[in-house]
C-alpha cells in the first residue's frame, strides 16, 4: 500500500510479505524504491529523503500491542537501506493500514491502535478515524507541509526518552562544544545534536543558505559523526543518526525554529519524532537551544507532579504542535508522553515489481 504518512511518502508492507533474510530484504526495498539513483527513475522513490521510505508492519505477540512497526530509510545515492532511525511521520499510517490489511479490527468511530516502535523501543498510541468501522482519509486536520486536509491521527508516544542511546543525554552533558560548536546531544524518540544557527555564522533565513553551502554541510557532518562517536553510537557515517536540528528564534508566534537535517539535506518540513527531540530540549535550561527560544512557560500547566506543555516548533513549511507531559526539570526532566496530530492518506493499493535477478 503506497501512503502519504505525515509530511513523508512510501510503500507500507506487511512484513510477512517480505524475504525473511535480512540482505535479500533490503536488496527487495533497494530495488522498489529505485535506490541507488538520485533520480530514484525505476522505482517507487520520489528522489528526496521523505521521499524513500518504507514501513513493515506485522501482527505483535507484545502484551498489550496490536502490532509491531519497521521503518527503513533508503538512501538515494547508495546501496543503504537504515533501520537504526524510526520516523514518526510514517507512523501516522501505521494505524490506518493495519486496520485496512485486517491486523487491527475497526471498532466504533475511533479506532485505536498500539504499536510498538521496533526501531527504538517506543510504544505509540494511534487513534484513527473509523466512522461507520471503516478507515476514513477525509478531514478537516491541516497539517503544515502537505496540501489540503485529512483526517486527524492522533500519535501518543510513549516509552521515548534514550530512544537509541539509553539516556536522554548520552555524553554526560547538557551542553558541549565539537568543533569549535556549543552542542546538546539529546535522545528524546530521536538522537539529535543541536546547535544554533548563530554560531554556524547562519542568518537562519533561508534553507538553501545551508544545502547549498557544501563547505557548511561538511562541517555539520563532522560535528555530526564526532556526535554519534561521543554518544555511543559507533561509526554513523552509514546511518542517519544521529539527526541535526539547527534553531533559530520562533518568527511566527512559535517557540523555536528548527531546521531538521536529513542528515545531508534540509527537511522541507519537519520530522514528528525530531519535533518531540527539539520540544522537549527548549524545556531545559542548560541545553544550547534555550538562548534562541521563546521559554513555552506561559503555555505550562501543573496536574500534582505532571507538567502539561505545548510546544510549537516552526520549520520552513510551517510548524508542528507537540503536547508534552514530563516531570522534573531542567537536567532531570522526564518525558513521560508526547503526543502529535497528524494526517495520512492512502495513495495507491497493488503490487510492485522488482527484478528477478537484485
């Protein structure tokens, strides 16, 4: 089933139709997706990064689950198909094609499916719109980035905090420097190392003033593999994690605004589970970002221990709302549940062909 989930695009599978063999598998999604050819021309891709993804969903044996999700980002320019990320766009489809591929029974007007985030550990909460039992596409939800209006999915997550890294702050500090670079490495549902924008020697007007300035995407790149060293996860020149956030103050009645790398390309909007990341790091004072973002205190509400955030995160299609309940503060902050409202729609329903010899 080819999907738009979110602000992204790609094939959903049920994992079962897929070769069991990890290698061949991957060499299946190279080829349907067209990969590796920027152009993506002979197959699915849409030659950019949102562009060429690919869910797997599968029915879970994981009490108190409905089904288990796999995101794959394949490369464009090269043979890699990346399961180390999740992306929380893509689950916005998660829910509607499992209760469409018969996973998940439709029960009433709202339907709600739990899944379990492979990739990072997290459980996620869908609530999808089934009137008359039945997925419906069809709303009055906007999201920024995408046309017209859908219908709402709720994505409640949970389970996020050292979505990769065990911690939320892996290296042991709040704020660092690489490269000459005051830095937070975070793992809020996504490894991210932030930076600001200033002291990249960014206006942070424009998007193209960092993809097309290829001495500046270097040197991200190297701040980025230091990141991933420092934060234990390995050599990433291969992988897209850690992802970097660039912020620059809110210019629309916002928080912050965060420019979201790909690694290698800017987000032409914004990715959900690196919105949670940037969210949940303006709530602490130490981190980098603090000094370029509105404090969202006045958007704080107190239930006994629970703190209650909204959190609006612009990006250069627009912005994205993050819903926040954490405990603690600062340094021992707490994410305890973020929840986003998104859109999907279903695009096309068939069978892709690959060749015979991969």
């Amino acid at each position: 089933m080819f999907m738009r989930a979110g602000t992204s695009r790609g094939p959903f599978f049920l994992l079962e139709d897929l070769p069991a063999d990890p290698e061949v598998r991957d060499r299946v999604l190279l080829a349907a997706m067209g990969s590796p050819d920027p152009r993506q021309i002979d197959g699915l891709g849409g030659a950019t990064t949102v562009t060429s993804k690919v869910a797997m969903v599968s029915p879970s044996e994981r009490p108190g689950i409905d089904v288990d999700y796999r995101f794959a980002q394949v490369w464009l320019d090269k043979a890699i198909v990346d399961t180390a990320p999740s992306c929380g766009n893509m689950l916005a489809g998660v829910g509607p094609f499992a209760i469409e591929r018969g996973l998940v029974a439709a029960e009433g007007d709202e339907t709600r499916v739990r899944i379990f985030d492979v990739n990072t550990g997290s459980r996620i909460e869908a609530i999808v719109q089934t009137p008359g039992e039945v997925v419906t596409y069809a709303g009055d939800q906007r999201i920024d980035g995408v046309p017209g209006t859908g219908a709402p999915v709720v994505l409640s997550f949970s389970d996020v905090v050292g979505s990769k890294c065990g911690a939320m702050f892996p290296t042991g500090a709040v704020r660092e420097e690489i490269d000459g670079v005051a830095v937070s490495c975070i793992d809020v549902a996504m490894p991210m190392v932030i930076m600001r924008a200033g002291d990249l020697d960014l206006s942070g007007n424009d998007p193209d003033e960092i993809s097309g300035n290829a001495v500046l995407i270097d040197r991200i790149e190297k701040i980025r593999l230091e990141a991933g060293r420092r934060m234990g996860l390995g050599d990433v020149i291969e992988s897209v994690i850690p992802k970097v956030g660039i912020l620059t103050p809110p210019r629309r009645g916002g928080d912050v605004y965060s420019y979201y790398l790909t690694p290698h390309y800017v987000h032409p909007a914004h990715a959900v589970t690196g919105a949670i990341c940037v969210a949940s790091s303006i709530l602490i004072g130490e981190a980098v970002n603090r000094v370029v973002a509105r404090s969202p205190a006045e958007r704080l509400s107190d239930r006994a221990s629970t703190s209650l955030a909204v959190v609006r995160v612009e990006h250069p299609s627009g912005a994205i709302d993050v819903r926040l309940e954490t405990i603690g503060s600062d340094a021992q902050l707490v994410v305890q549940r973020a929840e986003i409202s998104h859109t999907a729609r279903k695009i096309m329903d068939g069978h892709v062909f690959v060749p015979e010899r991969l």
